[in-house]
C-alpha cells in the first residue's frame, strides 16, 4: 500500500511547453505552405502547374519518410539516444537540427526582390481591393470552389484521422497494448508502472505504427512522380475520386485485418490520398485562375487573388483538424475500439469521392 499512497508526479510547465510546442510545431508546418504554393503556382506557367505541384508533393512525402522513420527507431538502445537523454529527446534534438539547416539553405538560396521596386512596376496599375471586399470575396465564393473546399474538407477529415490517431491504433487495436492501464481505488487514479506487458506492447506498436507511416510518406512521393501523367491519360476527376476511393478500400480493409501486414500494406493507400491532396485541389484553383473562372455568386465583381483561393483550399487542414478534435475521441469512446479511427478515416473519403465528382475540372 506504500506504491499506492505515494502522489503522482506533477509536471506542469512540461505540460504546458509540451502544448505550446505542439500547437506552434502544428500551425507553422501547415501555414507555410499556402504562401509556397501560391509562389510555385505564380512562377510557373499552367503547362508546369502540375509537374511544380507533384514536385513539391514530393519533397513532402520525402520529408515525411525522414520523420516518421526517425521516430520508428529505438533511440534508447542508441548512444546516440543516451547522450541526448532518451528517444523523444534524440528524434526532436535530430529534427531540430535537420529544420534549422533546411531553413538557411533557403533563406539563402534565391535573392529577394526589394519591394519598393515591386511596387514602382509601370505594369501594376490596379488598385488593391479593401478590407471589406476582401471579406467579402471570401464569404461570396465562387461555387466551384465551395465544392472545392468541400472535398477538400473531406479529403483532410479523412487524412487526419489517420495522421493522428494512426499509431494509437497500432497500438492499441493490433498490438494489444494500452498506454493507460487505469486502477481506480478510493476515487484515486493510479497509472501502471512504464514496464508492465500492457504498456511495453503500446509502446512496440506506436513504434510498429511509425513504420507504417513512413510508408505512406514513400508512397506519396512515388506516386507523386506519376500523377501528372494519370492526370493526362485519365483526366483529372478520374484520378481524384479514384484516389479517394483507393484510400478508401485501403482503411476498410486495414480495419478488417487487424495486423502487422496490413499495417505496412495498406500504409500506402495513405500515399496516395495524401499526394492527392497535395495535387489536385490547387491544380484546379490554378485552372479557374487561368481559364478566369472565379467570378463570384454574389455580386461581387472584385479579381480574386490566385494566393487567396489557395489559402481558402488550405484552411480546410484547420478546420478539419478541428472537427475531428471535437468529436474523434466521443467516437473512439462509444465504440470501445480504436478501430473506429480508421473507419471514420474509410467513411469520411467516401464522402469527399462523391462531392469530387462534382468538382469543376475544365480542361484537366
């Protein structure tokens, strides 16, 4: 009874750094690349749009494979991970350092226009729009891109559910374990000791489960380097609603397996969605800017920036991550299982596959 009268241990500035972290980590991973696409969409010419987007997507699904990797070894065993101090210390000194290097390189890779000479161009003469109009451009879109956003909603509800709350599946779900093994005596929690079977199995599938998503990473840059020609011999909305409906079929039937194959295997239909998202829906907004078919439905006769609709496309990643956040862990509680992760992540791109097939493709 002396293990059970001891207090737990508080930490709560680890706590808070730990969330503070997280939510900055968060935002600027996801922030930074409106503004990137928009200037790789502006530089290129539409013929290119596709091959700069598939190269970018590339280089994400690479990055991605470096990070999931990293935290799929056991650091612990490491001397590396015993002179930085354990394996979350190792994968975030190891990551930090690879970060600020990517950052030099291209802070430093290509001179800047001073913007005094921008805006002295004889060739911009149009007035720049107002707070309100600029508002209103929002609110009054057009509604091919309102379905847009959307599927687009859809597509990042369905990615997230798997970037997420993959590894607890793992973990859980296929390996058995459980991260809190939970003894309520005398209205008192008390947490199991980090060596129980329980927690050392949970462990073992988070790890398990970063492998799996290394996968899909590496398929998201292989298959990256296909799409634009599927998107010339199937046309666009094929390969759009056929990638969400891959990703689809790929979380059902990982969901009906429950194994270390299935994990690995159907990892990949992850690629493939993720390449898609990162592809299509700005191919498109691209599209509407170049074929100027972005008036909107309410009167508003305003130009809409190109960086603009991009933003709009790409805030649907906070909204869903949102959402999700809401009501993902009622879900997992109603059903009893961390299956219900990928089962939501299966429905949810079914969903974007049928509004995708009402999407505006023009010419794609």
């Amino acid at each position: 009874m002396t293990d059970v009268d001891e207090p737990r241990p508080s930490h709560p500035w680890g706590v808070l750094f730990t969330i503070l972290g997280t939510v900055l980590l968060d935002f600027d991973a996801d922030a930074c690349q409106s503004p990137a696409r928009a200037y790789l969409l502006d530089v290129t010419i539409p013929e290119d749009h596709a091959r700069g987007l598939s190269t970018f997507t590339i280089m994400a699904g690479l990055g991605g494979f470096m990070g999931y990797a990293m935290g799929g070894f056991n650091w612990d065993a490491t001397w590396l991970g015993e002179v930085l101090g354990g394996h979350v210390k190792a994968v975030f000194s190891l990551i930090t350092f690879i970060f600020v290097i990517c950052v030099i390189c291209t802070v430093t890779s290509f001179k800047e226009v001073p913007l005094d000479v921008i805006e002295c161009d004889a060739l911009s003469t149009e007035t720049s729009p107002t707070l309100k109009e600029y508002l209103l451009s929002i609110i009054y879109m057009p509604y091919s891109l309102r379905i847009l956003c959307l599927t687009n909603l859809f597509c990042w509800m369905a990615h997230v559910c798997y970037s997420l709350y993959f590894t607890d599946y793992v973990g859980e779900a296929v390996f058995g374990g459980d991260p809190m093994v939970i003894v309520q005596i005398l209205y008192n929690l008390f947490i199991a000791p980090e060596g129980s079977e329980k927690n050392e199995l949970y462990e073992e599938g988070v790890r398990f489960g970063c492998w799996g998503m290394s996968m899909y990473s590496l398929s998201c840059a292989c298959y990256s380097l296909i799409i634009e020609k599927l998107i010339k011999k199937f046309k666009g909305k094929r390969v759009y609603v056929g990638g969400l409906l891959f990703y689809s079929s790929g979380m059902l039937l990982m969901a009906l397996c429950k194994s270390k194959f299935a994990v690995i295997v159907f990892s990949w239909t992850a690629g493939v969605m993720y390449s898609t998202l990162f592809t299509m829906p700005y191919l498109l907004v691209a599209n509407y800017h170049a074929a100027n078919t972005t008036k909107t439905d309410g009167g508003n006769q305003q130009k809409r920036g190109l960086g603009t609709d991009v933003a709009l496309v790409s805030s649907m990643v906070f909204l869903a991550q949102f959402t999700l956040s809401l009501c993902m862990g009622s879900i997992i509680s109603y059903s009893g299982t961390t299956t219900a992760v990928v089962c939501v992540a299966s429905f949810l791109s079914f969903c974007g596959s049928i509004t995708a097939t009402q999407v505006l493709y023009l010419d794609i």
